[in-house]
C-alpha cells in the first residue's frame, strides 16, 4: 500500500471526517451565541460518498478514522456508516469524538459497528458550570454516556478537558480524581484561536506549564515524560513519579506538535482541511458529484496534500481561526 507523504516528509495516515455540522451544544469557545448550522440537506456528504472518499484515502495508505462534528451522534445511521467504513480494506482504526450527551444510547451499536475507541469532551464536573460553558448542557447525561461506553467495552476512552483561566482551571484537581477513579485516559488541551468563535478564545489562555505545576502539585510528585508514548495524536504524556498515573497535554500554541502531524480533516461539506490554522482547503465534493474518477480523485487528494503547510500559527495572541465548524483536536 502507497504512503500519502506531504511535501516535508510527514507520512499522512489519518483521517478525521465530520459527519456534520449540528451541534446539540452551544459550548462558549468553539461557537458563538445563536450560531447555527447552516446549509441545504444536499450540500452535505452523503454515506456513500463518504466511505467512497475513505476507500480512497486507504488505498493511499491511510488506515485511521476518526467520526467527529459538531456531534456526530446527531448523524442519523451512524452506526450504519461505521459499518460500511470497518468493512472496507486497510482501515485498521475506527474512532469517535463526542460531547457523551447521546453516548449512553449509542455506544453498544456503535461498538458492535466496530467503533471502539471514544474521545469525550468535557470541560467540568460541576452542573452550572459545565452549563454555562455549554450554553445549557446536561451533565448527567456526559456522565451516563461515559458509563455506557465503559459497559460497552470502549477502550481507551479518552476524557478532553480544555482548561480555560477564569473558567475551570480551579477544576483541574478534580478531572484528574475521577479520571483515575473510573480509569479514564485524561488529555488536558490548551485553549486555542480555533472554531467560529476565534481568537475571542485567548483571553482563558491558560497554558500547558501551568495545567502541568497543577497536576505536579495535586500529586505531590514529579512528572516525567513517558517516552515513546506520543501515538497518532498530538498529546505528550506525563507520569506522576512512580506512580500508574499518566495524563496527556495537548499544547498546541505554547508547544506545537506540527513536526509529526500526520493528519487531515474532511468537513461534513466534502471540503479537505490541511490545517487547523490555516484556511486552505479543497472541495472533494466537486469532483465526487462531477463525476470524476478513482484516479482522478486520488489525484485531486495528492496535489491537496502536496499544499499541506509545514507549522501552524497559533500563539497566545494569535488571529488565525478555521471557521464554519466545529473543531475538535484531541487524537
């Protein structure tokens, strides 16, 4: 099988498809009050065009996807499009990025659909607080659906605090006890000038030094970094001294991991994102409703990622958002 190889050496090997733009929260830093999906059924990929997209992306040598949104389990059937995208050749990882509200109906089918491993967002443990940073979310039911996917044998399930000064930074202690209560793999992500809402996000920079001094003070001893523990997402891993307690930071401003990205995204609207910081992108819907070919489309994929810039350009200060979506990080 060919390697999907940018321009700087990078060995693409992961895609992350957006199955749509709804959402079922508004949370403050990723949309802005009253924002909406907007757009006609028909603009929208449908599920064959979306496992066509990714056949081709495998027989160019990626073998990792992951379903994210806005909320993916807003999609109706996706258990059904998880099927069809574990069926086909050199898919070898199947993944799932949530807020958890809907998980605890969904995660025994999309389990057997051979989604195992989850990602879930969650910014506190307190009900008004995660409320407000949600505009109106549940906890309970996060709760509930991080219960369901334990149930359903989800592993590893992955819990995504982005930590935010002035918002729940003072939470950082209690993340880290009911992760290691329930063995729940905790990622900690720096606040960055992504998502509709923008670079507003800075002002609750809070940045990865300091999440560490936390978790360094909450247990009392060192950290050292777990070496050989990056995997295919952007999170450096750190252990608490002797400790079986390891937590990931995901510092994509304060230290960025562009070196070894090796991803791409595909917007519920057919569009390749190359970048989170940058607005590059090319309509893979085009040429799947103007009737190109296999090859013809492979080729459209290698020039796209021919563009694939080499860095980012988030800083704690930056301006330089990818709008129209939601956007996730966490791997």
């Amino acid at each position: 099988m060919p390697n999907l190889v940018d321009t700087f050496g990078r060995c693409i090997d992961y895609l992350r498809i957006s199955v749509t733009d709804r959402c079922n929260y508004r949370c403050f830093y990723c949309r802005p009050a009253g924002a909406m999906a907007e757009g006609s059924h028909h603009e929208f990929l449908r599920h064959e065009e979306i496992v066509r997209l990714v056949r081709l992306f495998s027989e160019l040598g990626v073998s990792k996807v992951r379903l994210t949104g806005g909320e993916p389990l807003l999609r109706r059937n996706l258990a059904e499009l998880a099927t069809m995208i574990t069926g086909l050749p050199g898919i070898a990882d199947l993944s799932l990025s949530t807020n958890g509200h809907l998980l605890e109906r969904f995660a025994a089918p999309l389990q057997e659909a051979g989604i195992n491993r989850v990602n879930i967002s969650l910014d506190s443990l307190d009900q008004d607080n995660f409320s407000a940073i949600t505009r109106g979310g549940d906890l309970r039911h996060v709760l509930l659906g991080i219960e369901a996917a334990q149930a359903a044998a989800m592993t590893p399930i992955k819990i995504n605090m982005v930590v935010m000064k002035g918002v729940n930074e003072h939470e950082i202690d209690s993340m880290l006890d009911f992760a290691l209560e329930r063995g729940l793999e905790l990622r900690f992500i720096e606040t960055m000038p992504v998502g509709t809402a923008g670079a507003g996000n800075m002002v609750h920079y809070y940045p990865a030094a300091r999440i560490l001094e936390r978790i360094r003070v909450h247990y009392g001893s060192r950290l050292v970094p777990v070496q050989g523990q990056r995997g295919p997402g952007p999170a450096r891993y750190y252990q608490a001294g002797d400790s079986a307690v390891k937590v990931g930071v995901i510092s994509a401003v304060s230290r960025h991991f562009c070196e070894s990205c090796n991803r791409v995204r595909l917007t519920a609207r057919g569009d390749l994102v190359l970048c989170l910081g940058h607005e590059d992108r090319v309509s893979l819907r085009s040429a799947l409703r103007d009737g190109r070919s296999d090859d013809g489309i492979k080729q459209d994929i290698l020039a796209a990622i021919a563009r694939k810039p080499e860095h980012h350009d988030f800083s704690s200060g930056a301006d330089q958002p990818v709008t129209g979506q939601m956007v996730t990080l966490g791997g």
